[in-house]
C-alpha cells in the first residue's frame, strides 16, 4: 500500500521516466525503439517496472500511467517527422490489458495520435497473449479498429502464454516477438533452436514480421540470422536507455 501511495503521486513528481531501446534490422538498420518505463524513486533509485506494473494494474493507476506513456512516445514520434533521419523511426509501447478493458481506449489513443500528429503507422502496440484469455472477441474488435487507424500490433514474450494458435489468425498482428527466454540460449539448446525456429516459420507462414529479443551475442544473432529472423532487440545492439 506504501508504495502504491507513493506510485499516485509518481507522475505529477514526474518520477516516471521513459527508456528506449533499439531495434535493429539486419545488418544494421535502426528500425525504432522499445519504449520501457522507468520509475526514479527518490529514496529507492530506479525502481524496475516488474515491480510496480503489478502495483499500477491492481491500482488502475496504469490507466493515467500507460496514457502518458501514448502521450510521451506520440509526441517523440511527431518531433522526430521535421528531420529525415528520424522520420521513419517507430516506437513500441507495452500495453496492459487493464488499458484495453477501459471501453474509451480506442477513442483515447485517436485522440493523442490526432493531438500530436503523430504518424499512426509508427505507433506500435506490444500486447502478450494473456490480453486474450478474456473476451477475445471484444478485444479483437478494439485491434481493429485501432488497426485500420493505422496503429500496428506486436504479440510480445511469444511462446510463453496461453495463446490458441486459431487467434493468431484472426488479430490484426502485424509482428510476433520471440521472447528472450528463448533467445538466451537458442545457439546451444536443442529444444530452444527447435522452438525458435518454428516460431520463425510460424511467422513466415502467417505473412507475419518476427523479431527476437534479449539477443546478447553475435553468435545469437548470426543464427537468428540464418534462420530467417533478421529483426533483432538486445544488450548486443543497446541497452534501454533515455534518448
Ligand atoms: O524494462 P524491463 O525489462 O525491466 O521491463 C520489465 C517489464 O515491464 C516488461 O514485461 C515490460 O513489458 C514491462 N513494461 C515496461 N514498460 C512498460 C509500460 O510502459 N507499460 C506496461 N504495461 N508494461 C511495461
Ligand atoms: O516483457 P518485455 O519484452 O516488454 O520486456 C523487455 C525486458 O527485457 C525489459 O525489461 C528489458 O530491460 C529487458 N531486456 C532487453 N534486452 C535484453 C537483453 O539483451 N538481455 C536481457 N537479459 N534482458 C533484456
Ligand atoms: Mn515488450
Ligand atoms: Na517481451
């Protein structure tokens, strides 16, 4: 409770910060950033958001949290559209199912993407699989409809959750992201090589965009590489940090 009073205040102390991560398409092309919150207690230090997501979803204080997330990636999207080396660079936000059960959703993110004017196409929502365990139908909807206002879809820490392969099908994905677990040790594990590379295919046969996470060597990305994964995130390419 102490710290989910001190979380209500995080945002208007503007504790809350935002890191970016890149990512990379091979060989070496910035494709954009993860954008990972970041809380700077004062007496704590950086508190990870492991911690106080949990915290911030029991409390509903991810509502006004993850707007201003929208908020802050949208208006670097925007200022990045005057100059040509940044104009095609995207972002893409963690989104909590708690957003997606607050029925304005949809009509808040149009409004901040209309605000700022920032390119719709480079607004890209990572969602996870548990997102569907509850009214997927309604869920489905709401992509939609985000979807054809241009706003892309990653299905993020794939092959961890409980997704039925037949919705794969149906949500408007644009991109699957291979979880780091997997990652870790895809070039020395039989079973990991064997899931990583059906992941792979399973992307390619979908007509899906595949990127791999958590990718901390050239060994691991020379054999994402060779195996049909050419879209990478990791400490290898750069570790989150403020931009
Ligand atoms: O950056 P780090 O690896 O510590 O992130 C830990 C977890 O916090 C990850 O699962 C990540 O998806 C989640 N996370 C980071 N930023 C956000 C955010 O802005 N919103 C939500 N809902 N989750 C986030
Ligand atoms: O759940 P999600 O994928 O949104 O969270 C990404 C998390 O992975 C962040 O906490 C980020 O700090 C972390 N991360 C990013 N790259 C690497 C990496 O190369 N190795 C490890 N161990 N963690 C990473
Ligand atoms: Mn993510
Ligand atoms: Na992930």
């Amino acid at each position: 409770v102490l710290l989910e009073e001190e979380l209500r205040n995080a945002l208007a102390e503007n504790q809350l910060v935002l890191y970016y991560q890149p990512q990379i398409r091979k060989p070496n092309q910035l494709l954009g950033y993860e954008v990972l919150l970041r809380w700077r207690h004062p007496e704590r230090g950086i508190v990870s958001p492991a911690v106080f997501i949990p915290i911030a979803e029991q409390s509903r204080l991810i509502l006004p949290i993850g707007r201003w997330v929208i908020e802050q990636a949208c208006e670097k999207l925007a200022a990045w559209q005057s100059e040509p080396t940044t104009s095609e660079l995207s972002l893409a936000v963690n989104v909590s199912i708690i957003q997606f059960q607050s029925n304005s959703f949809v009509e808040q993110v149009g409004q901040i993407l209309e605000k700022t004017g920032a390119p719709p196409r480079l607004l890209k929502l990572e969602v996870t699989e548990s997102l569907l365990m509850n009214d997927p139908e309604r869920i489905t909807e709401m992509m939609n409809r985000l979807r054809s206002m241009g706003v892309r879809f990653s299905l993020d820490d794939f092959g961890t959750g409980y997704s039925s392969m037949s919705y794969l099908n149906q949500l408007p994905l644009d991109q699957i992201k291979i979880d780091q677990s997997f990652i870790n040790e895809v070039t020395s594990n039989l079973a990991n090589s064997a899931i990583v590379e059906s992941i792979i295919g399973l992307a390619k046969g979908l007509n899906l965009e595949v990127i791999a996470e958590g990718v901390e060597t050239e060994e691991q990305r020379d054999w994402l590489a060779n195996h049909g994964c050419q879209n990478f995130q990791g400490y290898l390419f750069g570790r989150p940090e403020e931009i």
